[in-house]
C-alpha cells in the first residue's frame, strides 16, 4: 500500500465498518441496510434520469430561450461531461472528507442546481446549472455506492449492488417519456422542479441513515492526475461526438483519436507510478474486477447504445410513427423489469461466469435476430426479441455490477467504486455515440456488401456492428475463473 493515509482505519472494529463487516449481536456481519440501499438507489435514479430526460424536452426549452435547439445540445452534453470529468475525484473527496459529509453536500448541490435549471432565463445559465448539476452528481454516483458497500456485509453485496443497479436499468428507457408527457401538459422547467421536493427528501434521510465514517485520507488531491484524466476523457468524448456526426470528415476524427489514446496512456502511467494517485489502479489486478472494468465496459458500451437504435430504426428505416415505436420499447423494458427478482437467485445457482456467458452471447443473439426483422415482420416477434434483449440486459448489468467489487478489500473500495463508475459513465455517454457512429458506418458497409443499400440495411448493418462487439465480454467471461465471485454467493467452500 501507499502510504497515504489510506489504511488508517483504527483497529479492527473500523476495519469491519469500512467493509459491511461491523459485529452486531453475536459477532455476525450486518445485514443489508435496505434503508440505505433503496436512498442511494433513489438519488441514483435522480441523476440517471436528469442525464436523459431533457431529450424529448429540448424544441421546447430551445423556443422559451429563443436559441436553436442544436445549441441547446450542450445542455445534455455539459451535463454528462462534467460527471464523468468529475467523477476520478470523488474517491478523494470521500476518503479526505468522509463519504457521509460528502453524500449530503453532492444531493444538497445537485438539487439547488435543479433550482437554478428551472430558473433559466438564457441557455448559457440553464448550461451554467446543468454544469453545477454534473458536480453534484459526480459526487453522489461512486460515492452513494461506497457508503452502501462500506456498510453491508460481503455476502449481502449481491443484494445490495440488485438495488443499486435498476436506476441505470429504468431511467434512460422511461426518461424521453416522462419528459414528452411533462412538456406536453405542463412546462420543460417541471423536468427540474419534481427534484427540488426529492432532494430535500433524500437530503433529510441521509442526516439521518447514512453513517457516520470520518475521512482517512491524508494526502493532497492529485491535481496532475485529475488534470491528466479530464484532457483524456474530455478528448476522448467530444471525438466520439464527432465521428458520430455525418458532416465531420475522417482525418480530424482520427487524429482526434489518437489524441485520446496518448492521453489515456499518459494518465495510466502517472496513476500507476504516483505515491498518491486520484485512483490506485492496482485494483485492475483483481481478476474480477478487470473483468467487470474492461469486459463490462463494452457490454454496457453495446447496450447502451440499443435503446436510441431501436427507435431511430422503427421510426427512420421502418418508417413507423413515433407512437407505435414508443409502445414496442415498453417490451424492452418489461423483460428489464421482470427479470430482475430473479437476478440474486440466478447469480447464486449459477456463478457469475456462467450468467456473464448467457446475458453475453443472449445479447449478441438477440442483435442478430433484430437486424433479420423489417416492417413486415409480425410486431409481436419484435416484442419477443425486445424482451429477452432486456432480460439479457438486466442479468448483464447486475452481474457486471456486482462482481466488480467480489473481491475488493475495504482499503480499495473508495478506488474501486470511482474507478467503476468513472467506466460506467463513459460507456452510457459514448454508448449515444457509438449507436450514431453504427449508423453512419453502416450505409457504406452495407452498399459494399451488394445489398440495395436501403434504409432497412443500413440500420441492419449497424445492428449488426453493434452486435459483434459483445464477442469481447464473451472472450471476457469465458476467462474468468470458473468460480468467481463465490465469495459473494456463499458457494466458496
């Protein structure tokens, strides 16, 4: 260990404390805090939901400020840059401040920013709040998920990260909804307004649930490290922007890209060298956990990316009303929803390895037969291919989630959670991207291919593309142990 400070919890009772392990009666681990979870779990929901809900929103916040609404296109993207800009220095501030105080003050910022987003009277105010926003959710992601982890007992960890899982699940599929029934019966600034109420919820259960765990990192922050960081993901996130756009030309986006590699590699090498890194990224030795970081990362990658190519499918290629389309996606969502009672129990019977394997190759199954379907083929083939692609979806992300922290020590978890939510983010916001970048690749691939080049291939084709990339977190799962993560299941022996 470095010797930052990191390893100073006193004695083995804050030891135990810090990984969910406090004795209660008899010496037993604590149970799952359900309290704790479903607050977490509920202020995660509230930022999941704000990075996406404003999409359907934005014609009518752009004419209530008399801008364009491609202007107001840096509402979203301000937003979900500054979390994941800001998320690398939350295991910092969590360690140095301890995660309760920093909890609070990241709900309290991100609902008075709320405020100050349905007060807008210009666009470059509503950005300036949406950016203030971002800090308070860069905050409450990693750092939620540490006091959850910090204070649940490992074998309770499957439950506990279940809870944690479902607001990435639900908030980007009912998000475009809630927000289209919003601004069609009352005005865009409710989007921010039904926060207020909420935050100030979540801000009086947290004084009163959260525990009280002091601050134990001694160490300055690593500004070099943040800097480095923020240049990488900075660069690597507007080059995707780019490249998913059809007007921009090759050759910027590819040295664009190569910027971002120098950069990413250049952070890598000053987090692993540093005395005091912003994130020890000894944690990617944990089998488990790199296979959750790198593996899980392109399966979030991938399956972010479906629920935009979905409907742009139905609506551009197949040529359906938005309705029509909007009702096919409650499918996706159901087989979301119902699945997951049963995740804990799956994961528990099976292994990760194995759930990792079937959500994995279900996924890539599920791609390729929706790019075998056109506008003629029965709806409710559509639906039943919608539904086991959110079944896959769901046991993904839960087993992606939950393993990650297998086999995390208490002096890792603050490096762990940030490390994994700082992937996490980036994957959901290049996820938009990526489904964007598929489509605009797909119409030459498809020409070259001697199809007819219609809109109907050009979406199979990007499907298609999408798809093949779920070959990484098979070749992923088929590496890890046959027995991974058991410590969480209680099948170690």
């Amino acid at each position: 260990m470095h010797d930052d400070g990191r390893s100073g919890a006193a004695g083995p009772a804050a030891q135990a404390v810090e990984r969910g392990t406090a004795a209660g009666a008899g010496g037993h681990p604590r149970a799952l805090p359900r309290s704790l979870a479903l607050l977490v779990a509920g202020t995660l929901f509230m930022e999941n939901l704000d990075g996406t809900i404003i999409t359907t929103a934005l014609p009518r916040m752009a004419r209530s400020l008399r801008v364009s609404a491609v202007s107001l296109n840096l509402v979203m993207s301000a937003y979900l840059l500054t979390l994941a800009v800001l998320i690398p220095g939350s295991a910092w501030a969590a360690d140095r401040y301890g995660a309760r105080r920093v909890y609070t003050a990241a709900i309290a910022v991100f609902t008075v920013a709320s405020g100050g987003c349905a007060l807008s009277t210009s666009a470059a105010m509503l950005v300036s709040m949406r950016v203030l926003q971002g800090v308070g959710g860069a905050m409450m992601v990693p750092v939620g998920r540490i006091v959850v982890l910090r204070a649940t007992a490992r074998l309770d960890t499957i439950r506990a990260i279940a809870y944690l899982t479902w607001p990435a699940l639900v908030a980007p599929l009912i998000a475009p909804a809630l927000g289209g029934v919003i601004v069609t019966h009352t005005t865009w600034r409710w989007i921010f307004l039904v926060n207020l109420p909420l935050g100030i919820i979540a801000l009086a259960f947290a004084q009163r649930i959260v525990p009280r765990i002091e601050g134990r990192r001694a160490a300055a922050l690593d500004w070099f490290g943040l800097l480095l960081s923020a240049a990488a993901i900075t660069t690597l996130v507007l080059v995707a922007e780019r490249a998913s756009d059809p007007r921009s030309s090759w050759p910027p986006v590819v040295a664009g890209f190569g910027s971002a590699l120098v950069l990413i590699a250049l952070t890598g090498a000053h987090l692993w060298r540093s005395a005091n890194p912003l994130i020890d990224l000894r944690v990617l030795k944990i089998a488990t956990f790199r296979a959750s970081a790198a593996g899980g990362s392109v399966f979030r990658l991938v399956i972010g990316a479906m629920p935009l190519l979905v409907p742009l499918t139905f609506q551009i290629a197949y040529r359906w009303s938005p309705v029509r389309s909007g009702l096919l996606l409650l499918f996706l969502f159901a087989g979301n929803v119902g699945i997951k009672p049963l995740t804990t129990p799956m994961l528990r019977r099976f292994g990760f390895r194995s759930v990792l394997l079937i959500s994995s190759c279900g996924s890539l199954g599920t791609f390729l037969l929706f790019a075998a379907m056109s506008p003629h083929t029965p709806e409710v083939l559509i639906g039943g291919d919608l539904v086991l692609s959110g079944v896959f979806r769901s046991t993904g992300f839960s087993a992606y989630n939950t393993i990650a922290f297998a086999d995390v020590d208490s002096a890792m978890t603050s490096d762990a959670s940030t490390l994994f939510a700082t992937t996490q983010q980036l994957a959901a916001g290049l996820g938009i991207a990526l489904a964007a970048l598929s489509v605009r690749i797909g119409g030459p691939v498809s020409r070259l291919l001697h199809t007819s080049g219609t809109l109907v291939d050009q979406y199979r084709t990007a499907v298609i593309l999408l798809g093949f990339l779920l070959v990484v977190p098979v070749i992923e799962a088929l590496l890890l142990a046959p027995r991974a993560g058991d410590a969480l299941t209680g099948n170690g022996g």
